[in-house]
C-alpha cells in the first residue's frame, strides 16, 4: 500500500515565496492589460475610429489568449501584440469592399488644406495633417517614431522588407510636409513625439 504524501510542513502564517524562479517568465497573459493603452492608440492611428478602434483591441486581445502559445517568453510582448493588431486591421480592411484603396495617399491628397499660419506647426494642424495620412504610412510613424522601434524591428512587425519600412516613413514625412504645405521637414517636424501626441489626444477614452 502507497504511503500518503507528507502533509504540509510549512509552519501556520510564515511567508511562502511566491517569485517565479530563476530563469522562468510570468505568464504573459497576466502583462496584456498593460499594453491596452499602447494598443487602443495605435489601433486609433489606423481606423481614425474609436468605436472602431476598441473593436480592434477587443479583437486582438481574445486573439492574443486564445494563442498565446505561439508567444515566445522573454521577447516583446507588446510588438507581438502590435502583429497581431494590424494583422487584424488589414484582413478586415480587405473584406471592406467599400473603402477606398490610397496606400500612397493619392485620394488623401485631394483633401489637403493649406495651412493658414506662417508654416509654424500648431498642434491641431499636425493632428489633422496626420489624419490624412494613409494607414500604411500612419503605422509606420507610430512605429517607428512614437514607439521607437527600430526599422527592423518594425518590418518583422509589418512582414515586409527593412528597406520597405525605411521608404514608407521617408515617403510619410514628405507627405506631411506636402499636407502642411511646408518647403520641407526640418528637425522639429514629424518628432516622436509630436506624432505620439497627435494619436494620444484620439486614443483617450471619451469621458476621460
């Protein structure tokens, strides 16, 4: 007959340690809730929507759970959670039969507006230049330049080549420079973090 295991021998009241072990990760599904905010922003930048926008992060969220197996302990968190968003975003803008494909901001640029001012960029000014941006060039500012991954780091998010995400945040400065009507991007444009400025101000939950 087996003998039964040992009772409990950890005197009543003394403090158990409950760090995880050398070498070991948190369980990851436990650090979601931190990049809500990173995501319900960077899915703003791309919908322009905030119904929408916390669509897509309720989406991606029960997306993240239900594979977080395929997570890697010990890597970016919140860049797998970006993959997975945008991921999301353009499988359901392809199903969107009715929007307008202007990847290179061509339908974007018959809306542009001249700014009145003396080419001095004002807040709102940026906000709603960086509106008109296409969603391509839009993830890749954010990207790139609010959240500060590098240009590799960014083209394994997006799944195309460095050199593709080096073009695109070239050719996004440009095209807020044309919005603005400026001759040309100086240092103080299209900063990080006037870009994370400019997508914070529409990710903030109405009423807050």
């Amino acid at each position: 007959m087996l003998a039964s295991p040992p009772r409990d021998t950890v005197p009543a009241g003394a403090a158990v340690d409950t760090e995880p072990l050398p070498g070991s990760h948190p369980d990851p599904r436990d650090q979601i809730a931190d990049h809500i905010p990173s995501l319900r922003a960077f899915a703003i930048s791309l919908t322009r929507n905030g119904a929408a926008a916390d669509d897509l992060v309720q989406d991606t969220i029960v997306r993240a759970w239900t594979n977080i197996e395929k997570f890697t302990p010990g890597t970016d968190l919140r860049a797998w959670l970006f993959t997975i968003l945008r991921n999301l975003f353009y499988s359901q803008r392809r199903k969107a039969v009715r929007e307008v494909a202007d990847p290179d901001g061509i339908h974007a640029a018959t809306l542009t507006v001249r700014p009145a001012h003396d080419g001095r960029l004002a807040f709102n000014d940026f906000r709603a230049a960086f509106d008109q941006l296409s969603p391509e060039h839009r993830e890749v500012l954010i990207l790139v330049g609010a959240n500060g991954y590098s240009c590799e780091e960014a083209a394994q998010m997006m799944g195309v080549a460095v050199g593709t995400v080096k073009s695109r945040t070239n050719r996004a400065r440009a095209r807020l420079c044309e919005i603005m009507g400026l001759a040309g991007c100086d240092d103080d444009f299209a900063r990080p973090d006037a870009i994370a400025l400019a997508v914070s101000a529409q990710a903030r939950p109405s009423g807050a």
